[in-house]
C-alpha cells in the first residue's frame, strides 16, 4: 500500500507514476500480476484503475494504476493534495481470468459465487467486468449482472447465445 501512496504523492509532485527499479525488489513484487487500485475517500469512490491481464512486475502494476486512479480516472477530477488527507486506498491481485461455460442467463447465474467472483462480460466490442467487492453493493446474482450489463453498455435485460463471460478472483489489500 505504500507502494501505491508514493506513487500519488510522486504525481503530484512531478505529474507521472512513481518510476519502479526492480533490482532489490522482493520476488513477490517482481512477479508478473494484474491489479486495480480503488481509491474512497470519506467512504465515497474516488478513482479506480486497473488491468485484467497480468503483463507487467506487481510493484510497477501498482504504482502505474495508483497514480492512474488518482489523475487518469475519466469519472473524476485529477487528485488534489489536499484529498490525501481521508483517502483509502484499495489494492486487488487479480488471480488469471477463466472463461465460464453456460446455456442461459439462468445457468450463468446459478454458477456466479457472490462475494467471491470477479466478472468480465463482453459482446462484441462492448466489454465490463466488476471487482468481487462489487457484491457488496449489488448482493444479488441477477442484479450484479444486469448492472455489469449496463456498465458494458448493454440493456439489463439483454441475452444472447454469444455473450461471453469470465470470472476472476481478488486478494484486496487494505
């Protein structure tokens, strides 16, 4: 987490993520992951970056989406020094996406582990997916997925045979 919070405190000092050196790194910051980083402030969303594929070492996956979350985020203003004070940083290690095998929306549903599943839905060009913590706002499995739905830019009531989805899971550091 400190990783994180260097990087923001580096962009607003210099506009860019904090530049990470693997030499001296710990082999568990070097290895290969895909994160996102969710900043709250007050409780409230306030940037959240990430990657779904792993394609870089964790501690420069880290720095790259905090300082993205805080200046890059579209939903929100750039960062200001004086929100560091109340600001939670969340971090999630994405375990690799596996695609799900279904018939209907019912037997997709039957399959999803509230609380546990990370999701990516996609058709065609239209592509969402929503961190396990989301379960948390949206407990049910329908309601979940027609959100994500919707975040892919779809109605919620849409279905179609070639609707893909797959599912990840997260360990959040706090």
């Amino acid at each position: 987490m400190n990783l994180a919070l260097a990087s923001i405190r580096h962009g607003l000092k210099v506009g860019r993520p904090l530049p990470v050196e693997e030499a001296g790194l710990p082999p568990e910051l070097k290895a290969i992951r895909a994160t996102f980083v969710t900043l709250e402030r007050h409780g409230q969303l306030r940037g959240c970056i990430g990657r779904l594929e792993a394609s870089r070492p964790l501690a420069e996956d880290i720095a790259e989406n905090a300082y993205s979350a805080a200046f890059q985020d579209p939903r929100f203003p750039s960062l200001r020094e004086n929100e560091l004070d109340g600001l939670d940083i969340h971090l999630s290690m994405l375990t690799p996406a596996e695609p799900m095998i279904f018939n209907s929306e019912q037997n997709l549903l039957s399959q999803l582990r509230p609380g546990e599943d990370g999701l990516i839905l996609a058709e065609g060009s239209r592509r969402g997916t929503f961190l396990p913590s989301v379960w948390e706002q949206l407990p049910e499995p329908i309601e979940f997925l027609e959100h994500l739905k919707r975040k892919a830019g779809l109605p919620s009531n849409y279905w179609s045979d070639t609707l893909k989805v797959w599912r990840y899971r997260a360990e959040v550091v706090e």
